[in-house]
C-alpha cells in the first residue's frame, strides 16, 4: 500500500484504475467481486493510515476528517464530537477547503462547546495553502519514513489489536503452514461452498459424506476429520479441537 500511495508504476495504474477509479484509494471500501488480494487490502488499509502521515499539496488525495494531515492524530479523533454530527464524512481537504467559510455542514447549531470545538479546528487548518503537486504519505513509525511490515506487526501487537493467535506467524513451521492457518482463520480457504461464491457449478457435498463441504465441516465437524484429530490426540495427547479458534488459540 506504500508503494501505491506514493509511488508510480505499471501495476498501481491498473489497479488504480479497476479499483480506485474517480476514488482515493483511503475513500474505497470493499464490495462483493473483489479479489481476495484487493479486499484483504481494504480491510487493513485504516490500521496502516492511521500510523502515517499525509503531507497535503492539492488536498486531492487526503481525507479531511478522517486521515491524519494536520496536528498529532486525525481530525476525527480531535473532533469526535464534530465529526459525529457533520453531514458529510469522506471528503477530501481540497473539497472542505476549496470555500471560506470552509465547506462543512452539520446536524447541529454550533453553540457552547461545540462552538468553541470549532473554532479549535478552523484556527488548526484556516492557513493551509493548497499546491499543484499531489499529496504524500509518510510513515511514521519509522525514522526514515518507510513502511515495513515489521513496524507494523509490532505497532498493533502493542495496541492490542491482535489476536493472541497471530503469534503463530513467530512459530518455527514452514511458511506455507503458517498460510494455511491465516486462510482457514480468514474463512476464505478454497472448500466447496467458497468456490460457489466464485460462480463455480461443481457439486457442494463433502466427498466424504452427504454433508455440504464447509470450512467447518470438511476440517473438524466431518467423520474423517474427527478422525484424524482423535489420531492426533492419543499419538500426542493434544486435545482435538472443535472450530479454527481451539486450533488457533485464544
């Protein structure tokens, strides 16, 4: 997602232009029809926006509320009792700022301490000039600027946002395992009733039994299943698990 919001190339243009379209890629949201790499995307982009910076140049690609340009944190989490009644979420800086007064309106009469709230936020962003060039994105957690994935895994792990049983990425098990187990946690192993989501005309009985083939069923409900982990259990005496949660942990 760094490279795309800051860089150019082949691949950011096509998927700019099948997914992004008239939209900035933070305005997006998941539809159905989107490929697994595309909505897995989406679904984190907002833990990763909230851990850098836009620098606003044309305010095109920013969002006003809702991504942190101005001051310590975004205006939605300065101003949530602003943000809660305004009437348009979503818009970009160059929308708000493109009027004086800025081109904000809200469900409510701005008296007392919602008056005084904004106030607070025309005087953070009534000076910022609009430029040519398009905005950029830094990262934050870094000293360079630059995203890695392990500035991320540890910045959500301190906040709490993790599972527990995402620290089976740290195991020492083969890669394609570890894939595996994020696939069939995410729900979106290939098993029968997923691939008839996808349009596929194939027979959606486990090959097993009469059962129609479900993560849950084909892994821990059908009677091959249950028989391999009762295997497991009096080879290892590990408890058989139940669903993807008692496998994973808590």
């Amino acid at each position: 997602m760094f490279e795309l919001l800051n860089e150019e190339g082949v691949w950011q243009q096509i998927l700019k232009r099948k997914y992004l379209k008239n939209n900035t890629l933070a305005q997006v949201r998941k539809k159905p029809g989107d490929s697994q790499f595309w909505a897995g995307l989406v679904e984190v982009k907002e833990h990763l926006l909230e851990r850098g910076k836009f620098l606003v140049k044309d305010g095109k690609y920013t969002r006003f509320w809702e991504d942190w340009w101005v001051g310590q944190e975004s205006l939605m989490k300065q101003f949530p009792a602003l943000y809660q009644i305004c009437r348009k979420k979503n818009q970009t800086v160059a929308n708000v700022l493109e009027t004086r007064p800025l081109n904000i309106s809200f469900r409510r009469n701005m008296v007392g301490d919602k008056l005084r709230l904004w106030n607070d936020l025309v005087n953070q962003v009534i000076n910022v000039r609009l430029g040519d060039s398009e905005d950029s994105w830094v990262w934050t957690l870094d000293t360079k600027n630059i995203f890695s994935v392990k500035t991320m895994y540890n910045s959500m792990m301190l906040s709490g946002f993790l599972p527990r049983r995402f620290i089976v990425w740290k195991l020492k098990i083969p890669l394609k395992i570890k894939i595996f187990l994020w696939y069939l946690e995410k729900g979106v192993t290939l098993t029968k009733d997923n691939l008839i989501k996808r349009k596929w005309k194939g027979n959606s009985l486990c090959c097993f039994c009469n059962n129609t083939e479900t993560i849950q069923h084909l892994f821990f409900d059908c009677h091959v299943a249950k028989f391999v982990w009762n295997s497991i259990y009096f080879t290892f005496g590990i408890q058989p698990p139940s669903n993807i949660t008692d496998m994973l942990g808590p």
